[in-house]
C-alpha cells in the first residue's frame, strides 16, 4: 500500500483549496519535502512552501495513506479541514513517490509491446467471422484501436511482483486500421466482423494473408476450417451427343473432389464470384475461374433448356473445342463419330481423302495451292464458310477457281463472284484461261446490258460483277431461281464495315457456300473481322454487341492476351493465312528503302503557313465540338499538309509547277532517271492525281514515256499489256486506290511509293503487283518521305495498323491501341529546319554579304 494517496488529500480539503494547492505543487512552490515513518506506524510528511512568505506545513497519514490523522502549517488558515500549503506538500510527496516507485520498477524491468496477435473466431449459425486483437505486453493484454490509452500503466504480475507496462498505442492503431482495410468493419467494442459469403471471403481469401504479413493469426477450432481457403481448378466431364450435322452436349463440373451447381459455375463465369463455397462454410478459390468466360454463353444457352443438353448445329462443335482448350482441366467423353471426324479434320486442315483436282488445274497449281484446294474440300464438305487471306501476290483468284472447279456437283448452278469495278475483267479472263470449260459471264455496262447477262447467266458456272452493279441490281441477286452454288468476295475489305449497306446486303444472298478472299482482313481493327465472318458464317461469333464486350474492347482498349487467344482459336480452323517467305522461298526478295526528303524553301514557307492556319482551326474545332466528331475536319487539314509535302503546286495556285520547288518530286525524279537508264522498268505510285500530272509532264519533258491507271482510266488490262510488252515504256504511273488490287505487273521491279498512306496494308497491296508470283528479279521499293512533317508521323500510325493484322495470326496485341487525340496532336507539330533551308539561307546571306562587299569598292 502506499504511503499516500491522492484521496487522502481530496477528503481532507475543500475543493478551492485542493485547486489552489495543485497550482502551488504544479508552479514549484514547495521548496522541500521530508518523510518520516513513525513509531505507530503513521507516516509524517512536511515541507516549506514559498507563498506571501514561506511557510512550514506537515500532516500526518495513517497507515492505509488515505486518512489524515493530524496537520501543522504555520499559515493563519482556520477555516476547517486541510489548508492549500499541505495540499501542496502532499502532491509535491506523492510525485515524488511515483517517480521513485517508477525508478524502482524499471530497474526491474518494463513490460513492451512484444507482439499483437489477432484472434479468429466463427459463428456457423449466423455466419459470422470475428477478429479480436491483442496486444501482448508480458503476461497482459491489452488493446486500444483508437489508440486514446494511458501510455503507462503499473501492474502485478502473476508472482506478486508490481512492473510497469509501456503501451505501444501507434502500433495498436495501426493494426486496427490494418484489420478494417482487410474487408472487418469495426464494431466500437474492440472486435472486427465480416459477415456473408462475400464478406467472409474477402475476409480470409485477401485479408488474413495480407494481415499475416504482419501480425500472427490464431483462429480457434470453430474458424481453423473457414480460414483455410483451398486453391484448386475447376474441372468438367462433357458429354456429347449428335447426328450428321448437329450435336448436343451436357457437362459435369466438379472442384476439390466435389461436385459443383451449374448455377455456381455460371456465377464463376459471369465474373460474379472467384469461389465456390462448401458445406462447412469453407471456401475453394477456383483457379481457372477466368477461362470460364471462354464458355460463359454456351453454359447461358444450355441453362434455358432443360433435359439431355442443348442440341447445336455441327460447326458449333469446333467452336466448343477452341474454347475447352482454353479452359483446362477439362475431359470430353468420346464423342460422336461427326464430331470426332470433324475435330479431326478441322485439325489437320483438310479432308483425309485428297480432292480431285480439276483437269485443267492439275498441273498448273503449286504445292500450297493444292493446300488450299484441300481446305476449301473441306469447308465444303462440312458447308463452312471461310476466308482465304493469302499474302498479296500468292495467287488467292487462282485458288479460288481451282477450289470452285473441284469436285463440281453436276447438277450446281451458278457461283457468283463480286469484286471492285476493276477487277471484273481479270476474274473473267483468269477463268478462260484456268478454267476454259467454264462458261463465264461479266454482268456489267447498263442496266439493259446487265439484265441481258443475268439471263444468258443462269446457265452460266460463273458470274462475275462488281460490288457497285451488284447495290443497282440487288433484289437479282437476293432472289435468285435457285441458290448460287458459291459466292465470292474479292478484295473482301470492302464489307469491313458492318453498318454499310453492301456488308448488310451480301449477307443475305442465299448460296450453298461462302468464300472471302483478302489478303487485308482487318485493315484497322478487330471489329473487320467480324464483319467478313458474318458474311462467311453468320451468328458464328456472335451479335455485334457480344463480339465487341467479348473480344473487340478487351484487344482494342486492354491489348487483353485471353480474349486475342481464344478469337484466334475460334477462327483459325476458317482462315488461311500463308506468306511469300513460307510457301514461295524461291521469290526474290523484296527490298523496302524509307528516302528521306527535305522541304524546299518554298515548301517549307508553304508548309509553315499552312499548318498555322489548319492548326488554329483543328484545336478550335476540337476544343468546341469533340475529337470524334471533328475527324473529318481534321483529316481535310492533313489532307492540305500532305499535298504540300507532295508538291506546293497541289495547293497553291500560284504556285510554279517546277520540280524545283518540291524536295520530294526532284528525288523521286532522280529514282525514276536512275532506274531507267538501268533498265528496269518503274511502277510510281500515287494518292493524288494531280502529282502523277506534275511527274508525267517531267517525265515527258525529259522524253520517259509513261502510262496511266487511275480511277477513270477503262482499258486497264490493255494498258497493263502494252506496259508489260513494250520495252520503250519504263514508268507506269498508278493511283494507289485505282491500281493498288487485282494487276500483275512483275515485268517491274522498282516501285516508288510517292506519298505515305494511312494504311500500310494498301501500301503493301501496291508493292505486290511487282513482288508476286511470276517475279525473277528481286523488287525494290522506294517509301518517299518528308522531313520534319506530318508523313514522318505516318509512318509511325503506319505500324501501330500493320501489328492491328499480324496480331490475329501471330502472338501480339500491342498493336490493338486506337487512333487518339494526343496522336492526333502529334501530326500537327511545326517542322524543325532543315539543313537544305539552312544552306540556302546562308547562300543568300554569303551572296548578300558579297553584294555589299562590291558595292564598298566600287564606292572607293
């Protein structure tokens, strides 16, 4: 017991002179303080306080230190009870005897934090998990989550002794706020909860191993088994059933050895849960939960009929193997002999049987043209669509005829292909000369001369027009006497756009069979693809609105590697895809050479103006109106910085149509000299008309004959014949849109591509009229650049799209990134100067200097 307590002193006096004593004792008025054990047992303390004077004061505590027995001060105070002088001295001792007991004590030794554990318990019944903390301080607990404590505290430890605990309040509150960003909310008394399936899991799936980190967890018994979260695959048993051109399938699912509700793994698949829960409220995190997606709308579809499964049409059955192969853990029972044959054969890519070839084809088609016959045998042979994407230059047309040629039925009718304006007499004239028992028909010229071929075209194999006559003449070709035996988009790229009217349109020409050919499927972006496929097999990849949640946002805007596999999965078995390198080594090479140009002087005052005034324009346009909805103002203003880097005459009225004044013409002038007298003849390609005008009349003035393919240009292919017979001939000049498909001109082989277009696919169309098949020298192409421009920025949007259509046939999604306005404002940066501006302007300044120079002596 100590000698004095504080209660002593409070009983003792009044409350003012209790105050007024603590101020004396806080301020230090009480200048000593002795202590003296009497014989009684008593204890006398007295001491000397400095007030209007000093005075002495003492008193006199019984042995339990709360009573006081006897008190002196020599202050006149007579008004009862204890005066504020012995008030000061008693609290003055009892600091005093803190300290000392404090000094005491830790010369024993204090009680620190030594560690905070977290105590997990489980209410079954009300689903309920409970987390208390505490800390350890010796043999004592204690806990603060506010962290408002006493930070010392005395205590007697379990053998009697008294020792001091030092409170680690800032480790206490840490670890409260630690628990409640663990998924517990606080409920006021010191304990943490989570409650319910997905409170719970948070709880012991993210939180205590997070707060393991740092604190120890001890659950009790009735928690060990929910705290224990198991990690295990999700795997299924499939069953499938069918018949010659249909299959149904029911499915088993099971987790850690369990069997698991389909209406939990539809929730799994939905994204909607990461768990499966068990009996015992214990949690299983199912691994492959993810991959669930790749079967989500399968498992939508069987879950609204009930019974033995949901019956599919066969094709189905490829897309349901594409997307088990990404789910794992997964086994299929042996499924029926169609759907075993076709999984087999959409493998191997072919029939196990050998197509018959056509008479007339069998010795003019290469090894991998055969290959292609055989998997168009068995596309045919399962009625797939499918999409023949072949590198320009391979021979896709050549193709296309042998596999329409090839185990004819007798009794077909009429295949119908539908390309652009210019390609209509190359697929005729490739037909007469592949194929010359077939009797083909060009629907093209007026309308009486259209309806004129249609009807001789009835009893016709093959009838060939263009996608324009084809929206003149639609309601002919939606309702056919019969349904066409094939039909055939050429240049395919022309439906890329879904909402058009002709990619609308074509969708509904009944036909047995359906091909694509393009060797640019997807010029800009997944969604392409989709596009063609529904023409090729519609509904196989689903609604628009699927296909863009499924795979067209994850690739564009996540570059999502999951969602790119599994479309490539899906689609691989109806797409062939093959390159010059694989399947043609022995073509010549193909040599790419970026030629940078540098602006002229009256280019780059040209250029400079012209990009302040569209600059101003294009961002106040933005600014007001939207980056989406100012694209075509913004492509007319790169459209005006293009043509300058061109040529300025392009623009400027005003301008002299010298090739002087354009960096660029006088080096695509020098290519085209020097090609010439070496004697290789050159394809020029541009987007501008009107600069294939300039250069023609260069060329004519230094007397290079050339030849012109543009839009309105109409005997193209006497044209390509005479530039290919005739040797005085060296420069085609060619509109890259007009002339950019469908003409083998491997006679060249120096291309120069003038003008850098959006594209690089359409440029690539462009340098494989020369690069192709038939070609014996290696082709050189030319990429004419200006420095410091809107083109250098080109070339870099160039390869952001050339990854857009390697990433489906190979491995990347870097590419899948969108056109933006931070890009946009890229394109618009000034041009630095040039070392060709910056020697001209020191020509000037020398010629300015000597001018002044002469001047001066003529004046002496």
């Amino acid at each position: 017991m100590p000698l004095l307590e504080e209660i002593a002193l409070r009983s003792a006096a009044n409350t003012e002179t209790f105050r007024r004593g603590k101020t004396y004792a806080r301020n230090g008025a009480v200048l000593a303080v002795e202590t003296e054990r009497l014989a009684d047992g008593n204890t006398c303390i007295s001491g000397r306080v400095e007030g209007s004077r000093v005075y002495r004061a003492s008193f006199v505590v019984d042995t339990s230190g709360r009573k006081i027995v006897n008190t002196s001060c020599t202050c006149p105070y007579d008004w009862g009870g204890v005066c504020k002088h012995i008030v000061a001295v008693g609290l003055t001792a009892l600091k005093q005897m803190e300290k000392a007991e404090r000094g005491r004590l830790l010369s024993r030794g204090d009680h620190g934090l030594e560690a905070l554990v977290l105590r997990v318990s489980y209410d079954a019944k009300e689903d309920l998990l409970t987390l208390q903390p505490a800390g350890l301080y010796g043999s004592h607990e204690r806990f603060s989550p506010s962290g408002r404590s006493e930070e010392e505290e005395i205590v007697i430890d379990a053998d009697g002794e008294s020792r001091l605990i030092r409170r680690d309040l800032h480790a206490e509150r840490t670890c409260a706020k630690a628990v409640r960003s663990a998924g517990f909310f606080d409920a006021g008394t010191g304990r943490f909860f989570a409650r319910g399936t997905e409170g719970i899991y948070r709880a012991v799936a993210e939180g205590l191993p997070e707060l393991s980190k740092h604190y120890k967890i001890e659950p009790d018994e009735s928690a060990r088994g929910i705290t224990n979260v198991q990690i295990a695959p999700l795997s299924s048993q499939w069953k499938l059933g069918g018949g010659t051109d249909w299959f149904s399938f029911s499915v088993d699912w099971h987790c850690a050895g369990l069997s698991i509700r389909p209406e939990q793994v539809e929730r799994l698949a939905r994204g909607l849960d990461r768990a499966v829960r068990l009996s015992d409220g214990s949690f299983v995190t199912v691994e492959n939960a993810e991959a669930l997606a790749a079967v989500s709308d399968l498992l939508s579809e069987g879950a609204k009929r009930r019974g033995v499964g949901k019956r599919m049409p066969l094709w189905r059955a490829l897309d349901l193997a594409a997307r088990l192969e990404r789910l794992g853990s997964t086994k299929m029972a042996s499924p029926p002999p169609a759907v075993d044959e076709l999984l087999r054969d959409a493998r191997a890519g072919r029939l196990l049987r050998e197509p018959i070839l056509a008479p007339a084809l069998a010795s003019k088609l290469r090894p991998y043209q055969r290959d292609a016959v055989a998997w168009g045998a068995f596309l045919r042979h399962y009625r797939f669509g499918g999409i023949l994407a072949d590198e320009m230059g391979l021979g896709k047309t050549l193709e296309a005829l042998a596999i329409l040629g090839t185990e004819r039925p007798s009794g077909a009718g009429p295949s119908l292909v539908l390309c652009p304006t210019s390609l209509v007499d190359v697929w005729c004239g490739e037909v007469r000369k592949f194929l010359p028992n077939f009797q083909v028909v060009a629907v093209e010229g007026t309308a009486t001369a259209r309806v004129e071929a249609r009807r001789v075209g009835k009893d016709a194999d093959l009838l060939v027009t263009s996608y324009a006559a084809f929206l003149r003449d639609v309601e002919a070709y939606l309702k056919p006497e019969q349904p066409w035996y094939y039909t055939i988009l050429d240049e395919a790229q022309f439906v890329k756009n879904a909402a058009t009217k002709t990619a609308r349109l074509v969708r509904h020409i009944p036909s047995q069979y359906r091909l694509a050919l393009t060797g640019t499927p997807l010029e800009n972006g997944v969604h392409e693809l989709w596009s063609i496929f529904e023409f090729v097999m519609p509904g196989y990849l689903g609604s628009a609105d699927v296909f863009r949640a499924r795979y067209q946002k994850p690739i564009s805007e996540h570059g999502d590697q999951r969602a790119l596999a599994e479309l490539r999965a899906r689609t691989a078995p109806f797409i062939l895809r093959r390159t010059k390198e694989v399947v043609a080594p022995e073509l010549p090479p193909r040599l790419e050479e970026i030629a940078q140009c540098p602006l002229t002087a009256q280019q780059l005052a040209a250029y400079v103006r012209a990009l302040e005034a569209v600059r101003s324009d294009v961002f106040g346009t933005v600014e007001t109106r939207g980056f989406k909805r100012s694209r075509i103002q913004i492509l007319t203003a790169l459209l005006r910085l293009r043509q300058i880097c061109d040529h300025p005459a392009l623009v400027l009225k005003s301008a002299s149509a010298d090739p002087s004044h354009s960096g660029k013409m006088e080096r695509a002038l020098e290519l085209v000299r020097e090609a010439v007298s070496g004697g290789h003849k050159v394809l020029f390609f541009s987007q501008f008309t009107s600069m294939l005008d300039l250069v023609r009349n260069a060329l004519e003035k230094e007397k290079i004959r050339t030849m012109t393919i543009e839009g309105k240009t109409k005997d193209r292919g006497g044209l390509v014949k005479k530039f290919t017979e005739d040797p005085l001939i060296p420069v085609f000049l060619l509109s890259l849109r007009a002339a950019g498909t469908g003409l083998t001109l491997t006679v060249a082989d120096t291309v120069i591509l003038y003008d850098p277009w959006w594209n690089p696919l359409v440029e690539r169309q462009a340098m494989d009229r020369a690069h192709r098949i038939g070609q014996t020298k290696p082709v050189t192409v030319y990429k004419l650049v200006t420095k410091g421009t809107v083109e250098e920025k080109v070339l870099e949007l160039q390869e952001k799209k050339k990854r857009v259509f390697d990433a489906l046939l190979s491995e990347s999604v870097s590419a899948f990134r969108g056109l933006t306005w931070e890009d946009v404002q890229q394109l618009f940066e000034p041009p630095p100067l040039s070392g060709r501006e910056d020697q001209g302007e020191s020509e000037n300044r020398k010629k300015k200097e000597n001018t002044e120079e002469k001047r001066k002596s003529e004046r002496f």
